[in-house]
C-alpha cells in the first residue's frame, strides 16, 4: 500500500467516527413529532379526564388548606372509584345504616342519569363525556355562575342531593327543598364560608368535577397517607365526610 493511499485511508477512517450519528435528527425529529401527536390527547384528557385545582382561603379547612392544589376527576369514563372512603361524623349510626344511605343515594342519582340519557337520545355510558357520580359527602368543584365572577371555580362539600329536604346549616330549624339535578353544597369552615346558606343550591350543569387527591404540596400529599397510616395511592385522598344524621334526606 502506497503513503497516499494509507494517508486516505486513515482519513476516511477517523472522519467517518468523528461526524455524529446519522440517528440523531432522525431522533429529535421522531421526539417532536411524537409530542406533537400526543399534545391534543393530552389537552383532551385534562378537559374530560382529570384536571387539577388549587385551594384558595379557608372556607374548607381543616380538610383542605390555602394552597392545597388538587387532583379532579372530571368523568366516570374509566376511573369510576367502586371503593370510595368516608368519615362517619356520629359514633352511634352504624356502618351497615350509611352503607344503605349510600346505595340509596347511587339509586337514585343513577335512574336521573339514565332519564337524562333517555330524553337526550343518548347512549347511557356517553364513553368519555360521563359525569362524574356525587354522592353525599364528597368534595366537588363547580363553577360560581354569578355575575360577578362568572368563570370562578368553587370547592364545596355535598351535604344533600336533587329531591332531598335538607337543614340548613345556619338556622338548623330551617328546611328547605332540593330541586331536582341540583346540590346542597357547603363548606367545612362554616364560619367562613359562601355557600348554599347563603346562594341556595348549585346546579349539577355547574359541576366541574370530585376532588380525589391532594397532590402538592408534598408535605401534605405525601407521607402522611389517609391519616390512619393506609393510603390506596401516593397521593393523600381528599376525605369523603358523610353530613351529620338528619341533615338531607328523601322526600
């Protein structure tokens, strides 16, 4: 071998390792695409799925505190919770007594679904677009619908649902009916708190979603559990608080 063919040789050679990869914009570019692909699926999961809420002021502690940020489901879709938990507020109803409560409660708002679905001509599942079950207790978000501040999102708990009479909270002789495809919703600081005492019950078209999680900040979403050292996921469930006996029931 000649000096000038070893000299091309050797050129070639350590050229070809220094160019960078043929693979890489193929990379970045198969990366961009991919994320640009998964960027409508992402936005369609946040606005029918889940979405997220922060706690501002008070009115739901000691539940929830300023600056508690939230994970809400926003359908039954695929994540419909069969296992929901809850906090009893009397010791002398027995579990069996709330567990009929429930059941009656999950009757009745299932046979308003599936009215709706009837008179709309829809498919009772709606697939993705099925909102979520609220039963007694639970935490949801709803938008305010006032004048004032139309696109504000509201964080209430259930005390009564469409077709109950309930006591209201501040003058506990006073009673008054639910319309139907509507919600009693109160706050658990009920010192402070703006809620269907004051504004009368909440539309169940305003409903954003169930609170499900406290996910930030990670003092209180993560350590700690469910306060009695169980925890069904990483996140600290947002506890369902059934209302005191007497408060809602069937009229």
């Amino acid at each position: 071998m000649s000096f000038s063919s070893l000299q091309s040789f050797l050129q070639k050679t350590f050229t070809s390792k220094l160019k960078p990869p043929p693979t890489t914009s193929k990379t970045i570019q198969t990366s961009l695409s991919s994320l640009l692909l998964s960027l409508p699926l992402a936005i369609y999961l946040h606005d029918k799925l889940y979405t997220t809420v922060t706690i501002v002021g008070s009115s739901m502690e000691p539940t929830l505190h300023d600056g508690d940020v939230l994970l809400i489901r926003r359908s039954d879709a695929f994540f419909l919770k069969i296992h929901r938990r809850h906090q009893n507020n009397s010791t002398t109803t027995p579990e069996e007594e709330e567990e009929e409560e429930d059941d009656n409660d999950v009757q009745h708002e299932t046979s308003k679904i599936q009215k709706t679905d009837a008179m709309v001509g829809k498919f009772p599942s709606r697939f993705l677009s099925t909102p979520p079950l609220v039963l007694r207790g639970d935490v949801v978000v709803y938008q305010d619908g006032t004048t004032s501040f139309p696109n504000r999102w509201n964080v209430k708990r259930v005390i009564g649902l469409g077709g109950q009479r309930v006591r209201t909270a501040k003058q506990y002789h006073t009673f008054q009916s639910i319309p139907l495809y509507s919600l009693w919703v109160e706050g658990d600081n009920t010192h402070n708190s703006h809620d269907s005492n004051t504004t009368g019950p909440i539309s169940k078209k305003s409903i954003v979603g169930v609170a499900e999680y406290i996910i930030w900040p990670p003092s209180r979403a993560w350590g700690g559990g469910n306060g009695d050292g169980s925890s069904r996921f990483f996140w600290r469930d947002v506890e369902r608080i059934q209302p005191l006996p007497g408060r809602a029931w069937w009229a």
